[in-house]
C-alpha cells in the first residue's frame, strides 16, 4: 500500500538506473554479532611503490579499512554498503537462482511475492500464490555464491473474487521441542498443510498434514502469528481469529483450528467452531496485524495476542492448556483520531478527518505495544498531499484498557503503494529500542524510547524490499539492549542486513528542529554517499533531498576538510601515506558527484563550489609531490642528494607546522601530508627559503637539490590546475570567487619568481656554444648533457606556472568589492604580472627557446613579447595582427612609439588604417594622431588632438603656432563639425581663441621686453632689469612677490609659457596699460573670466588682486589733490585718465551681467585662505621652506592691502571711484543720445 517519500515535503525520490546482480567470486565470511551489532573493521593494507611520475589516481588504487567499532565482529569492507555512528547496512549474499528467475517473471500488481528470514531456525522463503522457494540462512555468514534452493507446493486457493485472486498463502516456520523445524501453509480459503520437518519434506514435499480452518463466505486468511509455546494463529478479513492445535496421536500429528471467541461471540463463538461453521461477519473490521508476546512477571507462562483491525484493538489471554480468554476490545482509532486532533490543531481544526489508518501492530519490550498508523496533518487534501506517519506506544492497565503513553511522529513522510503486498510492516527486534519501518522502496529506523528522538532511513535507488526478518527474542526475555538488527529480503540486490546501535545516551543523536542539527544529519549522509555510494552494485541511494532541511555549504565543506585532513572517521586506518592519500583524493572527488546526482548543486554557493574544488587539488597536488619525492629519493644518486633534499622537504614541513601552531614530530611531512593536507600552499612556498638555507653546499649539489625542488614543486602545482580544469563542468566554476585561491597567493608568487631566477642563474653558468642551443622549432638540443637539458625545461615549465599563478591572483583580486585599497592592489598587481611576462618570457629567447616562449607568450596574452620576438618578421607580425586584432596592434604600435620607429609605425598604420585610428583614438599620442584623423578627414578631431597637444607644449611659439594650426583645422571642419553641436563647435572656437590670446600675449611682452634689455649678457640680468623697470612701487617691499616675478620674467625671456595667475601678476605690476594692439586691462580680465588653468577656488581672489593692483597702481593722477578743492572740467580730466576709469570703461561697455566684475576699492583687499595661497605657491617652494615662504608670501600681499587702506583715507580713493562712475555713466548716455536712432538711419538710407 505505501512507499517511503524522498523527502519530508512529500516529493518522491529520484531514482538512478539500477544496476546489475552483484559478483559472486568472494567467498569469505561476515559475522554479526548479536547483542551489539557493532562492527569492527578488517584491516586491510596495500603498500604501493613510489611511482616516477604523478598520474591520475584511479579507484582501483585505493586501499580502503573500516573503522573499528568497540566489541563487534569483524566484516569485509566491500560487503558494507552504508555506515555511520549508529547504522550499519551490509551485503548478506544472493538470492537462490530459482529465486531470482521468479521474482524476474512476476508482476507484483497481479503476481505478488513475499519473503520472510528467520533467523532462530536458519531458513529463508519466498512465496508465491503455488510455491515456496526455501534455502539455509545463517546470521552469522555471507553467501558469495547463489544458494541451493527447495522448492514446496502451496495448498490451492479455491476463492475466485478479484479480490482473493492475488491473495498469498500465508506460510510461517514451525518451531516444536525437538531440533527439527517444519513449515506451516495456509491457502486464503482456510486450506492448511503442515510439514513437520522441514528436512524430511524436501525429500517428499507430499508428506504433508492437511486442515481446513472453517471461515465464512467470502472471507479469507490473511495473517498468521507464531506465540511461541502457545502456536500459530490465523487471522482473516472478517477479523476472526482461529488457534491452530498441533499435537501428536497416536504417533501421528493431529491440527485442530479453533475459533477465539470475543465479547461480540462469547461462547456462541466456539459452538460454531466445533460444528464448523461460522458466526456473521462484520466487514468493517478487517484485520489488519496480529501479534504476541509473555505476560509480563507472569508465574504461569500466559501470553498476551493482539489482533488490530481497521477500527478497534482486540486482546487475549493464552493459557499453556490452550485455553484463550478476551480481555479487552479498544476502539483504538477514535482514541488515535482525538490525540491526532489534538496535537495538530493548527493544521487540523475541529470536525475534521485526518483519516488516520491503523496499519502494524508490534509487542515490545516491558508489556507494550507499538502501533503504526498514517495520518493527514492537514485539512486540505490534493492527489499529491503526503501521508504523515506516527509510532504510538501503548501500555495495558489491569488488562481492560489501553492508553497512550507516547507518540513519535516520524519526520519523513511516505506515499500509498497499491500493489499488493506493499503495506507498510512495523518490525522492532529484541523488542526495542530500534523501530524499523519497512515500505517496499525505504526502510525509516526510529526508536522506543520516550525521550530520545532518533530517526534514519535507508531508501533504494531502483530496488523493492519484498521481505524480512529478525531473531525472535520473546521466549528469551533478556534485557533491552542498545542494538537492534534486521534482515531485508530485496528483489534484485539479496539479502541486506541492517543494523542500528542506539542506547540513548549519546546527546549527539539527539534530534530537533534546529538547522545545526539538520546540518549535522545532511553531513553524515553526504559523508556515507563518498564512501559508500561508489561501491559497484550498492542499491542503497545517497540522495540529499532526503535531508533537505540542513545547510549544503557547511555540510559539505565539513565533510571535504575530514577527508583533506584525515579526520573522517571511515577513512582507512593503514600507514602506507601513498594509499591513503590516493583515498582521501578519490573521496573528497566524490562529494561534488553526491550533490550533483541529489540536483542539489545549485544550492552551493559559488564560494563552496571552489573550496570543493580546491581541497580535492591539494590532496591530488600532495599525492603529486610525496610521489615525486618518494621517487627522487629511491632513484640511486649520490647520498648528499638525498640528503639535502630530505632537509629541505623536512624543514619546509616543519616550518608549516610550527605557522600553524602544531608540534613538530620527528617525520614532519609525513605528518603534515596526513592531517594537515590543507596547507600545501604554506608547504610549496616554504621550499625555497629552505632550499636558501643550504646556499653553501657546494655548487652540483646546489644545481641537483634545484632541480628536485623545481620537480616536486612544478607537478604539485600542475596536478591541482589538470584536476581544476578537467571540472569546471562538475564543480560550475564559471564565475569567481571572492576567496583567494591557494595556487595563487603572494608567498606561493613570491617563491616561484625566486625559483625561476635562481634556475635562470644557474643557466647562465653553463658555457656552451652557441651551436649547441636550440634553434626555433628544434625541440631537444644538441651538445648539452641531460641535466642541462632538464634545467632548461624546468625554466619553461616555472614561467608557465608563475604567470598562471599572477593571473589567477589577478582574477581574485578583481572580484572583491570595490575600494580605493583593493584599487591600488588590482593596479599593483597587474604591473607586477606586465613586468613578470617580460622578466620571465624574454630570457627564453635569449636561452634560444623562442618556440617556448612564443606558445607561453600567446598563452597569457602578453602581447609585447610577441612584438619583440616577431619584430622585423612582417609574415609574423601579419600572422598575429590576423589572430589578436587589436590587442596585438595596439602593442605593434605602442612599440613603434617607444623606440621611435616613426616611419616604421606610419607604414604599419597605413597598411592597418583602422587599427591605428582606433588605436589613436584610445592612446595619448596627440603628436602623431592628428595627421590620422586629417587623412580620414576628421579635421575638428584633428584640431582637438593638436589643441591638446599645444597645451603640453611649453615654448611659447610652438604652442602659438600648434594653436594657430588647430584653428585652422576646426575652420576647414566646419559646416559639419564631425557632428558635433553648433554650440559645442562654438564653446571649442572660444576656447582655442582664448588659448591662442593668451599665448600671443606672453609672446608679445617676451618680444617687448627683449627690445628692451636683450644687450644685456645673460637672462638672470634681463629678468632683473625688466622686474626692475615695473611701476608699482611696494615691490622694493615685497621680496618673496619679487622672487614669484623674476621665476616668471625668466621664462618668458626663455620662451617658455608661464601659469595665467602669474601672467597676471606679470602684466599688472608691469604697469602698461597697453602690450601690442591689446588693453591689459582688457585681457586681464578675459584671463581671469576664462582661464582654464584657474582653479574655481581662486577665481574671486584673482579678480580682487586685479582690481587691488590698479587702484593701488594710480600715482599722479589720483595724489596730492581732493575733489573738492578742484573745479568739474578739471575733476574730470584727472580722474577719466587713471587707469580704474579706464577698466571701469570697458566693463561698462560690455554685454552681460557686469556687477560681478566691478569691485570697489574697499572690497579688493586680500582675504585669500592660508590654505589656497600655499596651493598657488607650493611649486615655487620646496622642502621645509613651504609653510616660511608661504609666510612671506602672505606677508607681502598684506602690504598691498596697508598701501589699500591708506589710499583710501588720504586720496579719497572711494569717492573718486564713485565720481569716476557718475562721469562713464553721463558720457555714454550723452553720447548715446547723439547719435541718429536705427529707425531714423533706416529713414535715411530710405531716401537716399
């Protein structure tokens, strides 16, 4: 009738395709001990030479041992198909070959089979509707080999209904004083033959004792009960149960079926017995299970026999006379409904059916008995809601009633099987603690005991369980143990034992709701999938999602650092570190396979995925290297070989282990390799600083421990990244990490860089000729002894790795979250990994293995090398441009650059016009990059790139004139503009404008000045004459503002542009007004509006300075007179020929806004932060001078500010700037109103 579900959610497993019939050339034995069950470990040891070469390890060379279990017999390890702290499941042998072809023909929807093991008589039995196939079975031994089977015919079933039509015989073994057995067959129409000995009837299987059990129409026997000295009882589906009488008389067996009354029948019950006929029937009550056990401290030996039906519980007393008396009829399933009610009353509210199904009834230990019942925890039900499963302990008062004293709700849930035969069986050996459910695809192991909450489940793949059977403890009456064991009859894989040890005292066991716990059970299972669920003909299933509910990372990590670090308890206990090592490697394999055959992968994290994957290449990269090890120092050498190298291997592992806190054992890399695995990264990069320390050994010994180290290191290294990328697929490794691999870490980069120069050293050392090198592609050269050969292979092979090793660290690296540290190590580390190609590849050429270094260069993409290896080889440069595009262009013509290959890289750009625009376009060559863009006729990108490259132009002629040509460029791209906007062209012209007035005037007060003092010797001469010759008086006062200048006048002297904060410092103090055919004031203000170079901080202050200078620059003009002591026209003329009149003039001439621009007196002094003044001025002072001289740059610009204030007392500096105002504003209203209107000019021109 049911199955067990995959999971608690009510899905069903997925199945894998089933395998075949297991090998039968084993003949050895298997023991289980009954009582403890717990299994100690046939140790098993393989040693295995030291192999000359890491290759892939192979399941077959792994030598694997049991865990020793405290008082159990021992066991063959291939037999064990699943293990843990306390489930044991293991092969027990075949089915008979007659068996086996049976089960093959039959359809267990029309033609069902069940089996049955009895442990007490060592006999097995598979039934069928008209035979019974029987064979010898021993608790104690494990067939190989199918075993001889005998075969019995079954009493015919005369019923004919659908329904009585699949019914099977029930048959049960005989058990009576003497040695012998006998087997006991009842047909479903009552029909019984009774083989006394069961040695005797395979001989004559006629022989047999016939009865007839007198049952009613239509009903039909369906169960049968052995009570011990009290016999067999029979029970049918109209719920009567009859006691089958064996005795002997006359020298003759005599059986007597007699019908047990109840409260229904009383003595009625029994007058139909013996008249053979039968009482009526009430359908409703079909039996379900039957079944018995002693009286509890009974003196007279009475049994108790239980009958359970679809509704009620019967319950009788036996009586050694044979006597059987009712005690109690129990509505057991109203009692079961109302606690289901109960305890689910948030799923299950009032008045609803759970339907609840009172399915086995088992007698266990202290007088009670277990019942097994299905149930709905929810009120909603679909096709596809899962029947929950409960366990209810019940316990017997005074022999009339029941109560329920416990109730264990099972966690997994299970599915209705409606084949016959499939109802689930309740079976508890030794009465307890251990509970076993069996359902034809799973077994669920519970337990008795109250308050210990134990739950486990062995399901099959593709197999069905069609039996089983356990030792009968009743007539013994020993003490409950902690042991419980079943045997399972399955159709396709024979007999399975099962075997829990569970005594309530470990807390481990202890089971909840928590998410640690349900990560520690998802653990376990993965662990018992890696050991075992490789195991050739294993038909147990490893499937995860039975254990859904943990967290997969943890639960997997756990079990991979056990196995990496030797702390799995199943792992082999042998000595021989190769074996061992070829274990843990073959496990930690298997933990991805577990999870990706549970569909579960996906619940990995990506950070998981490449932890899995990591562990499992450190243990095949120390199989590598203790391999490689072992080899180097059997090979027959010199023994200071072998001896430098076991120091340094030796002293490398120690060091590793004193970083990790371990204390250093006598053999450190064995112990290392053993349990700590998991710091071959420490280990590797630990073998150079070693091998360092031997650096006085003389120099072939110091060549020949190099090459060693290099061997062990180089295969170390590759079997990690074969087994990485031979299962990206398998592990999903198609993102990154964000944690950093163990292949790449900065000691692991630091100490192959090491490696290789030391190797590369030792190359240079070697004198041979030139003739003796390899020429490209020549693999082996010539003239050179084998262990320079080896030398220079090992060059390649630590170029190859170390680059690997960059480029993995750099993948890292830019997988962690943006920052400005992680920034600064991504750019580290990629100019380290530029600068390692170039300092690793280029000594392969000079070492004549250019081949080599081509395939390693094209490897990593390191496309100088490639340019300098093709360089001057067009086909090959052709060849590569073909392949990389642009990558390899952009380094051709990066080189070209470099070296000044102008011609060369012009020829290259015309014969690749598109990458080198492209190429152009995304480099800063401005220089060369403009002529480009004229022949592709993008004049305005042209004019851009010349502008740029005239603003890094110093000499102020070569940047007036590049600004010149950029004008003219941007004119010739004009209408069209490349595109661009009409005011974005506009805003360029501007800017190119302003940049090319600026540079004018710089040229033209050099020009002025040089007519002035150019007799003078040298420019430290002129600077001074010129600073000398300024007009403003203060700056005899000023002499850091007097050093600022003559720096400045320097170099315009020299040609050379000047910033346009000290242009205008330049051109105000200077004190002409005009320069050329331009107002100084004039551009004095354009520089400060629009100057690029002026930080927008500054700007406000800039415009005070101008203002401050001409009102402070103003001498006979403004002194030694008041306005009112002067007459109007006399006022007038004074003041309209000072120089703010004249600034003042031309912004109010001006368009725009203007306030901002006119500042009066009062509001120019300096007020510039301490701040910005040392930012101005931090390049003309160096070193400790900055803040002094900042000082007294201050300090200087403060006397403008006194020279300021005091004009402004005595000169009346603010109401002559307030009259100057009053004057401009008359005189260009005036003249504004002189002239002739734009209408009155339209008149004119009109008539005209």
């Amino acid at each position: 009738m049911f199955a067990a579900n995959a999971s608690r959610n009510g899905h069903s497993a997925r199945v894998d395709p089933i395998r075949p019939s297991r090998s039968t050339e084993n003949t050895e034995s298997h023991t289980l001990k009954q009582g403890h069950g717990l299994v100690n470990s046939a140790l098993k040891e393989r040693d295995q030479e030291s192999e000359n070469s890491w290759t892939p390890i192979q399941e077959d060379d792994v030598s694997t041992q049991i865990p020793e279990f405290v008082g159990a017999s021992t066991i063959e390890e291939d037999s064990i198909y699943c293990k843990n702290d306390q489930t044991l499941v293991a092969y027990f042998g075949p089915l008979p070959r007659e068996v086996e072809d049976a089960l093959n023909k039959t359809d267990f929807y029309t033609q069902p089979m069940v089996a049955k093991i009895d442990l007490d008589v060592e006999f097995g039995m598979v039934t069928s509707q008209k035979k019974c196939y029987i064979w010898a079975v021993q608790k104690n031994s494990t067939y190989r080999s199918p075993p001889v089977c005998h075969t019995l015919p079954m009493p015919p079933n005369t019923l004919t209904s659908l329904e009585a039509s699949v019914l099977l015989p029930v048959v049960t073994f005989t058990k009576s004083d003497d040695e012998h057995c006998g087997i006991m067959a009842c047909s479903p129409d009552g029909t019984c033959w009774y083989w006394s000995n069961i040695d005797l009837c395979f001989s004559n299987i006629d022989q047999h004792v016939d009865t007839k059990i007198p049952i009613a129409k239509d009903d039909y026997v369906t169960h049968v009960e052995c009570a011990g000295p009290m016999g067999y009882f029979f029970g049918t589906k109209f719920s009567n149960v009859y006691h089958l009488v064996i005795k002997k008389q006359h020298g003759s067996t005599v059986i007597t079926p007699i019908q047990l009354s109840t409260k229904m029948g009383g003595a009625i019950a029994s007058i139909f017995s013996m008249i053979g006929m039968a009482p009526a029937t009430d359908t409703t009550q079909k039996i379900t299970s039957l079944t018995s056990g002693p009286k509890l401290q009974d003196p007279h030996g009475r049994w108790d026999l239980f009958a359970m039906t679809r509704k009620s519980l019967f319950k009788w007393q036996l009586h050694r006379s044979g006597d059987c008396n009712i005690e109690a009829e129990v509505p057991l399933k109203e009692q079961v409904t109302e606690r289901i009610l109960r305890d689910f009353s948030a799923t299950l509210p009032p008045g609803s059916d759970p339907r609840v199904r009172l399915l086995d009834i088992a007698y266990i230990k202290n007088g009670k008995i277990l019942i097994l019942i299905t149930f709905f925890a929810t009120a909603l039900k679909t096709a596809t809601t899962p029947l929950s499963c409960a366990l209810l302990t019940l316990s017997s008062q005074f022999g009339t009633t029941f109560d329920i004293e416990n109730v264990n709700y099972i966690q997994r849930t299970i599915e209705e099987d409606l084949r016959p035969e499939a109802s689930p069986k309740l079976v508890v050996p030794q009465g307890g603690p251990g509970v076993f459910i069996i359902t034809p695809a799973a077994v669920i192991i519970s337990t008795t005991l109250p308050n210990f909450e134990f739950e486990d489940i062995v399901p099959l793949k593709t197999d069905r369980i069609i039996g089983h059977g356990c030792e009968d403890w009743r007539q013994r009456g020993h003490e409950m143990g902690g042991a419980s064991e079943l045997s399972i009859v399955c159709r396709s894989s024979g007999r399975l034992g099962i075997h829990i040890q569970v005594d309530g005292t470990n807390p481990a066991l202890q089971q909840g709701t928590s998410r640690e716990f349900l990560t520690a059970q998802l653990q376990a299972k993965l662990e018992q999938g890696v050991f075992y669920g490789v195991k050739k003909h294993n038909p147990i299933s490893f499937d995860l999602s039975h254990y859904d509910g943990g967290d997969l990372n943890e639960a997997s990590l756990n079990v991979s650092r056990e196995i990496l670090n030797s702390r799995a308890s199943l792992l082999s206990a042998g000595n021989d570190l190769t074996s061992r090592l070829a274990e843990r490697y073959q496990r930690t394999k298997g933990i991805i396979d577990c999870i990706r055959e549970a569909d579960m992968g996906s619940r990995l994290s990506i950070d998981t995925r490449f932890q899995l994957c990591w562990n499992t290449e450190k243990l095949a990269a120390a199989h590598a290297f203790w391999n490689r090890y072992q080899s180097l120092l059997a090979d027959s050498r010199d023994k200071s070989a072998n001896t430098n190298l076991k120091q340094v291997v030796q002293e490398a592992a120690a060091l590793t282990l004193q970083r990790i806190g371990v204390h250093v054992p006598a053999d450190p890399i064995t112990f290392l390799l053993k349990y700590h695995a998991g710091e071959m990264s420490e280990l590797l990069s630990n073998l150079q600083p070693c091998t360092h320390k031997l650096h006085n050994a003389p120099p072939g010994q110091q060549t020949v421990l190099m090459q060693d180290v290099n061997k062990m290191l180089i295969l170390a290294l590759r079997a990690a990244w074969n087994y990485r990328r031979q299962n990206v697929g398998n592990y999903a490794l198609e993102g990154t990490s964000s944690l950093e691999p163990w292949t790449a870490t900065v000691d692991i980069i630091k100490g192959l860089n090491t490696q290789y120069d030391k190797t590369l050293a030792a190359l240079k050392t070697i004198s041979v000729d030139t003739s003796a090198m390899e020429v490209d592609g020549q693999d082996q050269p010539t003239g050179l002894s084998d262990s320079d050969v080896e030398l220079r292979d090992q060059l390649y092979e630590l170029a190859d790795v170390t680059l690997q090793a960059y480029s993995e660290h750099i993948i890292f690296l830019e997988s962690l979250p943006q920052s400005s540290e992680n920034d600064i190590a991504i750019s580290k580390a990629v100019a380290d990994y530029e600068e390692a190609k170039s300092r690793t590849l280029l000594p392969l050429v000079s070492m004549k293995m250019t081949q080599r270094a081509l395939q390693l260069a094209q490897r990593y993409k390191d496309y100088e090398t490639l340019v300098k290896i093709s360089a001057g080889q067009d086909k090959q440069i052709d060849g590569f441009i073909t392949k990389y595009q642009q990558e390899f262009a952009n380094a051709l013509f990066r080189h070209y650059l470099d070296y000044h290959q102008t011609s060369k890289l012009l020829e290259q750009g015309e014969k690749y016009s598109d990458l080198f625009t492209v190429f152009l376009d995304t480099h800063e060559y401005s220089e060369i990059s403009w002529l480009q863009d004229i022949k592709n006729k993008r004049f305005m990108k042209a004019s851009s790139r010349v502008q740029d490259a005239a603003l890094q132009e110093t000499n102020m002629d070569r940047r007036r004139t590049m600004l010149s040509l950029s004008k003219l460029l941007c004119m010739a791209g004009l209408p069209g503009g490349d595109g661009l906007e009409k005011e974005e062209i506009m805003k360029y012209m501007t800017g190119n404008n302003d940049e090319l007035e600026m540079a004018t005037i710089q040229s033209l007060v050099a020009d002025e000045w040089e007519k002035r003092v150019g007799s003078l010797a040298n420019v430290q001469d002129k600077s001074k004459a010129v600073v000398d010759s300024f007009a403003s008086q203060l700056l005899k006062r000023q002499p850091q503002l007097r050093k600022a200048l003559l720096k400045s006048v320097e170099s315009l002297l020299n040609r050379q542009t000047i910033g346009s904060e000290d242009l205008l410092d330049v051109l105000i103090l200077y004190g002409s007004r005009d320069i050329g055919n331009f107002d100084v004031c004039d551009v004095a203000l354009e520089i400060c509006l629009h100057a690029a170079d002026i930080p927008e901080s500054r700007r406000p202050y800039v415009l005070q300075d101008i203002w401050r200078r001409i009102y402070i620059a103003e001498q006979s003009e403004l002194a030694h007179w008041k306005l009112e002591e002067v007459t109007d026209p006399e006022v007038r003329q004074k003041l309209m020929a000072t120089w703010m009149a004249r600034a003042y003039t031309l912004i109010y001439r001006a368009e725009g806004q203007k306030d901002d621009l006119l500042l009066r007196p009062e509001d120019t002094k300096c007020r510039m932060p301490k701040e910005l003044f040392m930012e101005r001025f931090m390049a003309l002072h160096e070193g400790k001078e900055v803040e002094a001289n900042c000082q007294a740059m201050m300090h200087d610009y403060s006397l403008e500010n006194e020279e300021l204030e005091s004009r402004l007392e005595k000169w009346q500096l603010s109401q002559k700037w307030n009259r100057i105002k009053a004057l401009v504003k008359t005189e260009e209203t005036n003249a504004a109103a002189a002239a002739p209107s734009v209408f009155a000019q339209d008149v004119d021109m009109e008539e005209a």
